[in-house]
C-alpha cells in the first residue's frame, strides 16, 4: 500500500475522472468508515457507476485530479486484484459471463486468492452450504458455468454470495437491486446487512425499495459527477417522493 | 491405386494444403519414401488385434497416399467395453500406425497420444454401424518437437451417431485431415476440437463433413487459444449432397488470441445442393474480453491467474456437448493440469 492518511476506510478527496477522455466526475468528495452504509442515488449518467468503477480501479477509468484513499493509503497505483485482495469488492451492475468455467471452481479459486490461501476444502464446502442457503441457491450453481444462460435475479445472488464468501472490508454495490423480485430482494438484502457491521458499504441504487431493507446511514445525491447533497435516510424518501428537479434548482 | 512417388504433389491453391503445404509435414523429402516405423499400441481395456494392413480408399490425397504406402499393419479396436482407453507412444525416428475401430453398440474410446518421435503418422478410420453410438477422445501430448500427420475417415450409418472430440496440446507441427461422411439417414455427427497454442507451434486442423442423406446432423466447434507465436489453422469443408434434405448441419470456428505474435485462420467453407437445410458456419478471432478479465481481476485473481482461468474455461467450452463423461472428463482433466503447468508454472 501506499501512502498512509487518516483513519477512514474509503477517503475520496477532489475526484476528477474521464472516460475516453470525457470527463465523468467532477471533483467528488466521499468518506466511509468501517460499520457505515453510505447510498449514493442519482440520474442515468451522473456518474455512480463510474464512481464504482473507479475506486475498483478499472483500467478504462483515468484519475485526471484528486485522489483515493483505502485504509489509509493512496491506491491509484494499485492493481484490480491487489485491491481485492485488500478487502475490496464490488457487485456489478452487470456482472461478465465467464463460459466453462464452473462456479464452484471460480469460488474456490477467489476465495484462495483474496485470503492468500486455499481454505481447508471441508470448511470451505461447509462455508459454501450455508451461504448458499441463506441467499436460497440450489447446489446444482456450483457445476453451472459463472453467469452464463442467468436470468437476472440469478447473477445478483451469485454476486452476494461471493460478497458473503470473502468477507470484504469495503463493499460496493452497483445496483444490486436491480432486476430482482420482492423475494430476492429480500434475500439479498438480507446478506448485504449480515456483513455490513464489520464492513464500510457503499451502496448504489436508483430506488427507495432496497434502503427500506438495507439501513443506510448516510444518502449522497450525485449530480454532474460531484456529490450535490448528502443527508440521512429521509433524503431518499424524498427523492423517491420528488425526484431530482429540487437537487437541479439546488445546484 | 497410385503410388506415392508417381502421384502429383498438391499446390498450396487446394484449400486443405493451403497453410501447411506437405512439404512441411513430410518426414524427410517430398520426393523421397523413406523406412517408417511403427508406434506402440496399447490398451488394458479392449482387444487390439494387428492384422495385414487394410486397404483404405485414399481419395487421392497425397498424405493417405503416403500413410497408405509406408503402413504394413492395421491395429484392429474391438470395442466391447462402454470406456475404453488406448495408449499410442510414438518413439524412434518416423512412425506411424492405421487404427481401425470396430463397434456394435454403444461404446467411448480415449487415445493418449505420446512420445518424442520426430515425426509420427496416425490414420484413424471406423465405421458407425446402424443404431449404433461411437464417442472417440483423442489427447494430443507428443514433444514439442514432433511433426504429427493425421488423416481420420469415419462413416456413420441409417441412425448412427459418431461424436469426435480432439484436445490438441502437443507437437512442435501438426496436420489433421479429419473427414467423417454420414452416409445413412437420420445419422448424427459432433465433432468437437480445442487447440492450445504455444511456443511456435504451427496446429492445423482441416475438417470435412459429408452429408449424404436425408435427415442427417452434424456440429463441429473448434476453439484454438494462440499463445506466443503459434499459429493455428481451422477449415472446414461442409458438403450437402442433392439427396440430403432436411440436413441440420452447423460450423463454428473461435480463435482467442493471447499474444500480438500469435496467428489464427478460421475458414468455414459450405458446398450446399439439398434446399430443404439449414447449414450455418461462423469465425471469429479476439483477444481475451476486458470485461471478463476485469471481473476475474476483481475477485482478487491476478492476470495470469485469470487470463488461464479464462483459457481454460474456453477451451472446456470446446466439450460442453459432448455426450460420453468419460471422454469430456479425460479432456476436460488433461487440459486444466496442461494449462496449469503452461501458464502458472
């Protein structure tokens, strides 16, 4: 790691990113500590993605000004894996399809690599069994090949259940809710709160639904690429109630 | 029957000799017949007789020809178990072998092929009878200084179903002419090809599938991962006849490229005379998918942990429809150890 500053899991300070060289964000401020569940709302195309992307450190993403700071240190040197196996992780909007490579064997291999060595198999099979019941999965995933010939509420859980297997200390979440039923939703939601107590959340949505399950500490409104407004739980409700033209006059 | 020495050598304008000219594959010189050996044929599983060598109709090509002239003996393969495994070790200077599978029923043989011969011929022939299902594996993990010549002819009869899977890994050059004819109605053909390429190696694969009558299907998936400066080569001839109607018949060729150097031709080629078919082919060369790359990378996997991951999942791909386990587990096995050792060391 590099550089160390303050005690915050996730500081983002002044971030300025650009996409094929069109700006995205635009000098955004974010800090999360270990515990807190920050929701990060906004229009199609105001940058939460990015965000998310960014700070997982995507290649395709370019830091032009500012800074990110995880656990301390400065990580815009940083490689996607190393990140990982820092403690980062990210649920993706959409996540890849990986053909013939079997689920099972896809799990075994990150969990190894992001705890820096292959969990004992009988704990690990047992680790497995329970995370899948609680997220409700067949144990025939394991033998289907990562992502391929899903439907939609189907990538989702396997995104939670490779949050519940490693433990991250920082996870995003990019619509996550997306595409699930009332019951999925319920379910995921479920195992986003039984590791958010130990970990720092960023959780990013366009809908009231999931922050009705998933208590967030803090709401941030993002307009432009730079957070406009940041409040408690009650800023989502009022948003869901009054969309974003107030945020714009605000602005 | 034309002799080897009295026959015309092809150009490099046939399109089976177009990237891999017989020059190159020769043993010795083109002009020349020289002493051919035979490899070691073995199997704790079934019955391998060696009887006088079978005449086999070469179709006027110059390697048949060639395999046809230097071959003494034809190992026969009677299959009577549902799996069986067979051991071809190829040693010495130049040696060859013309395997002939004999089966009734339903029936899976696996061939090891292994050895550091310089340069090793290998003719594979059989004949599916009616009602009956032939699942052949073929692993090729000679030295990386072997020169391979394959010539395959297999005919699938009245309700026949003849599936082909080749896991190709070894040898420094290789040419596989692999023809299957399904010659009765209602037959079924799958053929299944994964190459890995690596090294200089130089992999060329020319499939032809022969639809004679009605009703008859046919499937061929060749995926060929590049590596270093390999160069691999898929054709495929897919022919239709008149009387073949209602064929269902299908060619995909997928080439991923993993280094700048590495090469890769896919060249799909349909003869179609029936109207009532349905025949697609496709190609498609990329290098590995950033997005998959960046997903692996992201669950704490580092590049070279996830560019093998990601090989070797598109080579298993290769075999995800091939129906006996014993034959996609063996491939499916000998890949993820091979890869292993190639790309994480």
């Amino acid at each position: 790691m590099g550089e160390m500053m303050g005690d915050a899991l996730l500081r983002v300070e002044n971030l300025h990113v650009s996409v094929e060289g069109t700006p995205i964000l635009n000098g955004l401020n974010l800090t999360i500590n270990r515990g807190e569940i920050h929701a990060i709302m906004g229009r199609n195309g105001s940058g939460k993605s990015t965000l998310a992307n960014v700070v997982m450190g995507h290649p395709a993403y370019e830091i032009t000004q500012g800074t990110i700071h995880y656990k301390g240190s400065n990580i815009e040197e940083m490689e996607v894996f190393q990140r990982a196996r820092e403690g980062m992780f990210l649920s993706f909007q959409y996540p890849a399809s990986i053909p013939g490579v079997q689920v099972g064997t896809f799990l075994r291999k990150s969990v190894a690599s992001v705890r820096g060595e292959a969990p004992p198999p009988r704990e690990f099979r047992k680790e497995l069994k329970n995370a899948m019941e609680q997220l409700s999965m067949d144990r025939s995933f394991l033998s289907r090949y990562v992502n391929q010939g899903f439907s939609g509420g189907e990538k989702k859980r396997l995104e939670i259940l490779q949050l519940l297997l490693l433990q991250p200390d920082l996870a995003i979440l990019d619509e996550t809710d997306s595409g699930l039923d009332i019951d999925a939703l319920r379910i995921v939601a479920d195992g986003i709160n039984s590791i958010a107590q130990d970990t720092g959340c960023l959780v990013i949505t366009h809908y009231q639904r999931l922050l009705d399950l998933v208590k967030p500490d803090v709401v941030h409104v993002l307009l432009d690429g730079k957070i406009a407004q940041s409040g408690g739980p009650e800023l989502a409700l009022k948003l869901e109630d009054e969309g974003y033209d107030w945020v714009d006059a605000l602005a | 029957m034309t002799s080897y020495l009295d026959a015309s050598l092809p150009t490099r304008s046939e399109h089976l000799w177009r990237y891999t000219p017989w020059s190159r594959v020769h043993p010795t010189k083109v002009d020349e017949l020289p002493t051919i050996g035979e490899v070691v044929v073995e199997s704790e599983d079934t019955v391998l007789k060696i009887v006088p060598k079978r005449s086999i109709q070469h179709g006027n090509d110059i390697a048949r020809i060639f395999l046809d002239e230097v071959l003494e003996n034809t190992h026969i393969l009677a299959l009577e178990n549902e799996t069986n495994h067979v051991h071809i070790r190829a040693g010495g200077h130049a040696v060859a072998a013309h395997i002939h599978i004999e089966s009734k029923q339903s029936s899976s043989v696996m061939f090891h092929l292994t050895g550091e011969a310089e340069w090793v011929g290998l003719w594979l022939t059989g004949n599916i009878l009616p009602n009956s299902q032939l699942s052949v594996g073929l692993i090729n993990e000679l030295s990386t200084d072997t020169v391979l010549v394959r010539t395959d002819n297999w005919n699938v009869e009245r309700d026949g179903d003849f599936e082909l899977a080749t896991l190709s890994l070894g040898g420094q050059r290789i040419k596989s002419d692999i023809r299957t004819t399904l010659s009765g109605s209602n037959s079924n053909h799958k053929q299944f090809i994964a190459v890995h390429g690596h090294g200089t190696r130089h992999d060329d694969h020319h499939v032809e599938i022969h639809h004679q009558q009605p009703h008859s299907n046919s499937k061929l998936t060749v995926n060929a991962a590049c590596d270093d400066r390999s160069h691999s080569v898929g054709t495929g001839a897919l022919t239709i006849d008149d009387d073949a109607q209602h064929t269902d018949a299908g060619q995909i060729f997928r080439n991923l490229l993993l280094s700048p150097s590495a090469r890769a031709e896919a060249i799909p080629e349909l003869e179609v005379m029936a109207n009532e078919v349905a025949a697609a082919h496709g190609a498609a060369s990329a290098p590995i998918d950033s997005t998959q790359m960046h997903y692996l990378m992201s669950r704490g996997l580092s590049q070279e942990e996830a560019t093998a991951m990601l090989v070797e999942g598109f080579l298993v791909d290769s075999f995800v429809e091939v129906r006996s386990d014993s034959v996609r587990e063996a491939m499916q096995t000998r890949l993820t150890v091979h890869l292993e050792c190639q790309l994480l060391g």
